[in-house]
C-alpha cells in the first residue's frame, strides 16, 4: 500500500500528480472549492482540493454522508460549477459536460426511458454514430455483460429496480467510454449482482483503458474496485487520504479479499473513516 503524502516529493506521488507522456491527465484540479445554495443559506461544501487523475485510473472516493462526493462528481461532469479554483480535463477548462464523459447515477428511474425497451434504452447513445444492425449488436453484447440477455425486450416497468440500474450500466458500457463518472451505481442491486459487476467493470476499465471516477459508501466495494482510493474529509470538504492500491491487476472476490494487503487497505480506510486515522 502506498500512502500519497500532498507535500511530499516522493516517487509514489510522482505517479500520480506528475504524469509521463505515456499515462497524461485526464483530470487536473487546482485549489477547487465549491459552494451551495444562495444568500444567507450558501455555504461551502468543499475547499482547496488539489487532485490529479491519470488517464486509465480507477478511482473510488469515499467520505461520510453530506460531505460533497456527489457534489464533486457533479463538477467533474460539468454539471455543476466550481466556486473557485480550477478544473481541467484533458488540458482544457471544464464548461458543462464534456463528451467523453458518461455519468451512471443512483436514480436509474429517472435515467430510463420507460416506453423504450431495455435494448432500445442502452442504444441510445449509439444512435448518432452506429447502423442500426450495429447498435443492436453493441447494446446485445453491454446487456450480457450485466446478465440480462434474456431481458432486452422488457420495459422498464416489467423490471426489478436492480434490473434498471443493471440496464443504466449497460447503456454506459455500450458507448465504450474513455470517461465514467459514477455515482454508487451498485447500490440497489442484491449482493451477488453487484460482486459480479464489480469484477466485470473491473475487467472492462482494463481492456478499454477508461478512466473511472467511482463514488461510494462501501468500503469493501471501494478497496476491491480501485486502482485509487481518495476520502474527501471535513466541512468543507478537502482531501482527508489518498491512497495508491497495492492490490494486482485481476483481482477475485474471495482470493483478493483474504490477502494481507486487501485488509490493511480496509482498515485504513475504516480507520480515517471513522476519525481516529492520520490525514496523509
């Protein structure tokens, strides 16, 4: 486990805030802060985040309730704005979403078009650059990927509420994206589903190089998935730890999770999590 100490010069930091040719930043964030609300009720959610992100990393970001994880997606995704500081993706000024970007949400009712079918919903952002015959191959194939195969002629209504978050990834997984923002995309779905879908993402963001912002309450779903692990902390909200993984590549939900270095990733996460960890 390596630990990323902000102000420290090390050869693990390096890595990560100091890109080479070969691995450049996707995103780059300078002295961000980020205030909600208006009047006398505006009030800072975050402060002062400094936070690179390499092209083709996993990163899970973690906090208590309310301290502004979705909020920061939000303003990665260009759906919210910075209050100060300044945020860049790709080398340029994020202004409203960006193209690569694909977002998966907890709302998965809201996501869905309900008198679409699941393979007409996951084709959607397919429509503008496939065939038809295409487009029904590539949403088929991101179905299967999640199990639901026998399901692409379902309505959202004749699903289960995990089946629709299922159908959300799916159409995320479809457009082949260089860029995932999610929000606790795994959270309605039972425990077997979403540890299958787990080492499914995991097996994709490999193959297809795309870098993941990943938000999360779930400390074990945090440390199994991520290349990155990052707790934001403290009203506002700023980097409280950011750790790099030690864990390898290919990764079982039984194996990985009974070695030495998955629980000690775990407990220092607790750990922070629970206040009595140093910020580092």
């Amino acid at each position: 486990m390596t630990v990323l100490m902000p102000t420290q010069k090390t050869a693990a930091n390096a890595s990560v805030s100091t890109p080479s040719p070969q691995n450049p930043l996707a995103f780059r964030c300078r002295n961000l802060s980020v205030e909600l609300g208006s009047g006398t009720a505006r009030r800072r959610i975050i402060e002062g985040l400094s936070f690179d992100v390499p092209k083709g990393q996993f990163v899970c970001i973690l906090g208590e309730s309310g301290v502004g994880k979705t909020t920061l997606l939000r303003v990665f995704g260009g759906l919210a704005s910075a209050s100060g500081g300044s945020i860049e993706l790709d080398g340029a000024p994020v202004i409203g979403p960006p193209k690569a970007a694909v977002f998966v949400f907890q709302n998965y009712a809201a996501s869905l078009l309900p008198w679409r079918t699941a393979l007409r919903n996951v084709e959607i952002g397919l429509e503008a650059s496939l065939s038809k015959a295409e487009r029904r191959e590539r949403a088929l194939a991101a179905l299967r990927q999640v199990n639901l195969g026998e399901r692409v002629n379902d309505y959202p209504r004749q699903m289960s509420g995990g089946m629709q978050q299922r159908v959300q990834i799916a159409r995320a997984l479809a457009v082949g994206p260089q860029l995932l923002l999610m929000d606790e995309p795994f959270g309605a779905l039972d425990a077997m589903t979403r540890e299958s879908l787990q080492v499914e993402l995991r097996r994709l963001q490999k193959v297809t190089g795309a870098t993941i912002i990943f938000i999360t309450h779930d400390v074990d779903e945090s440390v199994f998935l991520a290349d990155r692990l990052v707790v934001l902390k403290g009203k506002p909200a700023s980097i409280g730890l950011d750790l790099l993984s030690s864990l390898p590549d290919e990764r079982d939900q039984i194996k990985t999770k009974e070695t030495p270095a998955y629980l000690e990733l775990r407990h220092t996460l607790y750990e922070m999590l629970r206040g009595k960890g140093a910020s580092a």
